[in-house]
C-alpha cells in the first residue's frame, strides 16, 4: 500500500490553484504588452500602476481585491486583442525615395547643412563637458530649441525653401514651449524605459513629429503637439524605424572615416526624415475594421 505524504496532498490540493494562478500572471503580461505595442495609452503610469498593483498583491492573490484586479487585466486584453481594429499604413512613398528626395534636397547646398548641423553639435558636445552634472542640466534647458531649430532648418531643405543658418537658434524665440516639449518627451520615453527598452523607442517614434507638428503651428501647445505627433504616426511607427535602420551602414562607413562622414551623415538623416513628416501630415493610416 502506497502512502502519500502530507505534503504530497497539500501539494496536490493546491495544483490547480497554482496552475490557474500561472495562466492568469501570463495574460497579465500579455495585457501589459498589449499596452506597450498597440498605440502606447495617454498615460504610460497606468501600466506601471497594473504591474505595481498585481506585484504588490500576489500573496493576497485568494483575496477579492487581487482577483478583480487580474480578472480586469484579462478581460482588457481580450477585448483589445480581439476587437481592436487594425490599422493600415497606406503611404506610398517608399524609404528609400525619401532618401533619394533628401539628397535631392541637399544637392548643391552641403556645406551649409553640413556647417550648421556642426556648430549646433560642437556647442551641444562642449556644454556636455562643463563638469559636476552643470552640462547634463544645461542640455536639458537648451536641448530643445535647438531640435526646433533643427527642425525648422531641415524643413527648409525638404520643402525647396531657402534655408539660413540662422534658423539653428530660432528656436531659442520659442523657449517656453520648445523646453517644455522636450522635458515631456523625455520624461514620457524614460517612464517607458521602466518597463523594457522596446516600448521606449516605440514611445520616443510616437513622439517623434512633435517638433514639425509646433514648425507648422506656433500656437500649438507643447503637450497638444505631443498628442497630435502620437496620431499621426499611428501606423507609421514601423515606416520611420524602418527608415532609421537603412542609415546603420552609413553609420559604419562613417565610423571607418573616423567620424568625418558623419558630417554628410547628420544632415542626410534630418532631411530624410523631414521629407518623411511632409509624406505623413496629410496621409493618415486607414483604420480596417475586421467583421
């Protein structure tokens, strides 16, 4: 006659409990991934909080207040995975024509790109070096005017306008609303990277049309360029990381140079993806739903 253990039966007893346990800790992940992957939510804590929350709890998972917690995560992520609607990207122009585009918009005018886009990072790099952490926090007060500068100078090239080398410190006319957008995305992208480093690139892409959106708008608030960047790239977030990668091995031959190249290197990205927001801003992706 065999004879179990006490153990052996409490262990057993308590099996399928475990086992339900388990599959109700993977759909709450998966609801987690669901969030970082599909259109990141206006608040990146709220994911923290379902983490915080579940993680808090986990020996209270019997409890009433644990178990409506996980049942709520499952069934968010049912409904999204099964009745979200699915988002088509219907641009046509391809990356590689908004390369092509963006040395057709530099022809003939490199050494003004390649000279503005120098200085702007020759006094970005020496700032940096100020000792005692006075760089890191001078960066972040003039980090962002000199993107929307940037961004107004490489919008001059993509749009065949006449661009000045002035235009790099415009953006210190708009401080206010220029710093205040770049302590949000950074902020936002950070809050992101608590979770992995791939919803963080994901949010930084979702962001990434904040400062042409305030080019195009001086009156735009920064938070509502922020919001209004997130709809537009909706769809396009794989386009223009797909647009990134195709510089990798550039970025190569550059470093091979010693660094020289990435003089023709810096303005050919900006410009590219300027031509990239003017494809973009009118050119919404369609919204398929599934019957």
């Amino acid at each position: 006659m065999q004879i179990k253990s006490h153990y052996y039966d409490h262990f057993q007893k308590r099996k399928p409990r475990a086992d339900a346990l388990f599959r109700e800790f993977v759909n709450l992940l998966k609801y987690i991934l669901s969030l970082t992957y599909n259109d990141i939510p206006e608040y990146p804590g709220r994911v923290l909080l379902i983490f915080w929350h579940y993680s808090s709890n986990i020996k209270l998972i019997g409890e009433r207040k644990s178990y409506k917690m996980i049942k709520f995560a499952q069934n968010e992520y049912v409904y999204k995975t099964k009745y979200k609607p699915k988002i088509q990207n219907i641009m046509t122009t391809k990356n590689s024509e908004l390369m092509k585009m963006a040395r057709e918009s530099l022809k003939g005018n490199w050494g003004l790109a390649i000279g503005a886009f120098f200085v702007v990072y020759l006094i970005e790099g020496a700032i940096q070096s100020i000792p005692k952490g006075g760089g890191g926090i001078l960066i972040l007060l003039i980090g962002g005017p000199f993107i929307l500068g940037m961004t107004m100078f490489s919008l001059s090239y993509s749009r065949h306008q006449e661009p000045r080398f002035e235009q790099i410190f415009e953006g210190f006319r708009d401080f206010a609303r220029a710093l205040i957008a770049y302590l949000l995305i950074v902020l936002y992208v950070l809050l992101w990277m608590l979770l992995l480093i791939v919803p963080g690139i994901i949010a930084a892409l979702s962001y990434s049309m904040t400062f042409f959106i305030m080019v195009d708008d001086s009156s735009i608030k920064a938070a509502d360029a922020i919001d209004k960047s997130k709809k537009i790239m909706k769809g396009y977030k794989g386009k223009l990381f797909g647009l990134y990668l195709r510089f990798i091995g550039w970025a190569l031959l550059c470093i091979l140079t010693l660094g020289i190249g990435f003089l023709w290197l810096i303005p050919y990205i900006h410009v590219s993806v300027a031509h990239f927001y003017d494809d973009i801003k009118d050119n919404p992706a369609v919204v398929v739903k599934e019957v």
